[in-house]
C-alpha cells in the first residue's frame, strides 16, 4: 500500500501517525521525472527505516529567471509506478500553492558554500533549495534523507544547513547513476536531441581525461582546465558554463592537485543545463 498525500498537513498527520507508533522514515526528495538515479536512492533509503517517503515538487524558487521551470519535464503516473516498485510507502505531492501560501516570505541561506560552482551562475538555486528542503524535513520528519552526489554541491549545503541547524536528520549521499556511455543521468536529458545526446556524453570523458592527466603527473590546474575546456568544445552544441577543481569541504577553489581534490563542471548541451562531477586523488 503507497499512500498519495497532497497536502502539508495530511503528510505531517502521516508521518507523526507513524511515529507514534514508534516506526523510523526514510526520505527522498526530488522534482519528479524519476530515473535510475532517483530509484538508486529510493534503494538506500529502503532498508534504513520502516517508512520509505519520496516526495516529488518542481520548487520554483530554485529556479531564476530565465531558467526551464515551465519545461520542466513531468510524468507522475510513471514515477508513481517505480516509487511503488521501490517499496515506498508514502509519496508527498504537494502542488506550489500548498507549498507557499500567498504571503510566504522565509528563506533559509548560508554564507559560503553557495558562492562556489554552480552558485556563480544560479545565484537563487541554493537558496531555494535550501528553503525547500528545510520545509520538506519540517513537513515529513524524516530519520534519514538520502540525497544525490551528482549534485555535490547541494549535497555540502544540505550537511552544512543540518549541521547549523540542528537538524536531527541523517544525511546520506548516493553514488552517481550513469547511463553506459558513462552520461550522469538526470531528468534534464529527456531535452536533448539525438545529435545533442551524443555530444551530452564530453562531460564524463572530460573526467576521464583529467584522471589520465593527473595520473600522468599534471598538476596544475590552469593546464588541466585548458585541456578539459578544448575537449569540450569539441563537440558540437556545448557552452561551458565552468569547470572548476576545488577543495572538496569548503568548495574553494584550488591552483594545484595537490590532496583530494573535487572537479565539477556544467556545459550546456542545446537546451539542458548538464552538471557532472568526480572526486580526484593524486597518486
Ligand atoms: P532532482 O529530481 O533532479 O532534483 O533530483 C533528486 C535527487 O536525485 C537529488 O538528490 C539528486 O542529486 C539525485 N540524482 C539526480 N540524478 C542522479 C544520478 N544520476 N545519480 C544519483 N542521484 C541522482
């Protein structure tokens, strides 16, 4: 049995039933359009609790402007199908009015972490982000959350919000679920064409060319950008927003590899907006 609870107040009565009864919650968040990814987490969060939640919300502060929150895709019966198929118990679907009434006016932000990587060019994303996960934790009351490392960035925000907070929630992070030819998966590649579908695949083999860089005794980071950006635009339809390799922690950027170091990058491909990431050791 899956329970579908579209209001705030029906998904507290949920959760606090279930808590009364002395039973543990695992919670997924996503904005829907579920892939393998998504269901990767759904599996983590599985055997943690007695109660596995996923919820599914298109946020809307966590998009600017000119950004794809009206294109972004959406296919509820089949996410209801593999949330089922994944043992969820509850999914919480609330729509953008029941989520901020008309005088809502509260936002959650953080000093540092934001201003780095995909920050510089979404300057509301982790403030809407961090707003809305806080209201998602406040309205399912879960005992652990499992989040993606493909967002590694949002993945250090929500540590560090909880952390600050005194959230009493486990965060965990789940590996990154690619397709075969080692593209992240992400609910954003339903937007690309064929011909942009082969060219999706430069972000993850600009991370192997790194690692074989780096492997071969590179070490600094202007070089290994220059090689990494000229191989990105080498396939056709790619704008590179940035490609950064930073401090893993602090997401501070770094001149050399020269500790474990976090590569990110965001190109956009046509009309998606792709991110990938990996962590490097230098040998
Ligand atoms: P989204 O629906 O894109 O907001 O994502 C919801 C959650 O799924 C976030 O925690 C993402 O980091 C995670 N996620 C998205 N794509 C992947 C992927 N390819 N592998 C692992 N987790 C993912």
């Amino acid at each position: 049995m899956m329970d579908i609870l579209k209001t705030k107040a029906d998904m507290q009565a949920w959760s606090a039933a279930k808590k009364r009864e002395g039973k543990t919650i695992s919670f997924v968040p996503t904005m829907g359009y579920l892939h393998k990814g998504h269901v990767s987490l759904l599996e983590i969060g599985k055997p943690l609790s007695d109660e596995l939640v996923l919820s599914i919300f298109v946020n809307p502060t966590q998009f600017g402007p000119n950004e794809d929150l009206d294109a972004y895709p959406s296919n509820i019966r089949n996410d209801l199908d593999l949330a089922q198929q994944a043992g969820v118990t509850a999914v919480f679907l609330p729509d953008k009015n029941e989520m901020y009434g008309p005088n809502y006016q509260t936002r959650v932000s953080l000093d540092h972490l934001p201003q780095y990587l995909c920050g510089r060019s979404r300057p509301v994303h982790f403030g809407g982000v961090a707003t809305v996960v806080t209201k998602l934790f406040n309205i399912v009351m879960p005992d652990v959350a499992v989040f993606g490392k493909k967002d590694f960035q949002q993945l250090a925000i929500i540590r560090q919000m909880v952390k600050d907070l005194d959230f009493n929630i486990q965060i965990i992070g789940g590996e990154i679920i690619r397709e075969e030819d080692g593209l992240a998966m992400s609910s954003r590649n339903a937007y690309l064409t064929p011909e942009q579908r082969t060219s999706a695949v430069c972000l993850s083999k600009a991370i192997r060319l790194l690692k074989q860089s780096v492997a071969k005794g590179i070490r600094s980071v202007p070089d290994l950008v220059r090689e990494m950006e000229a191989f990105i635009l080498s396939f056709e339809h790619t704008r590179i927003d940035y490609i950064e390799l930073c401090n893993p922690r602090t997401l501070e950027p770094v001149e050399t590899v020269q500790a474990e170091t976090l590569v990110a990058l965001a190109v956009q491909v046509g009309k998606s907006r792709l991110i990938d990431n990996a962590l490097i050791e230098p040998t």
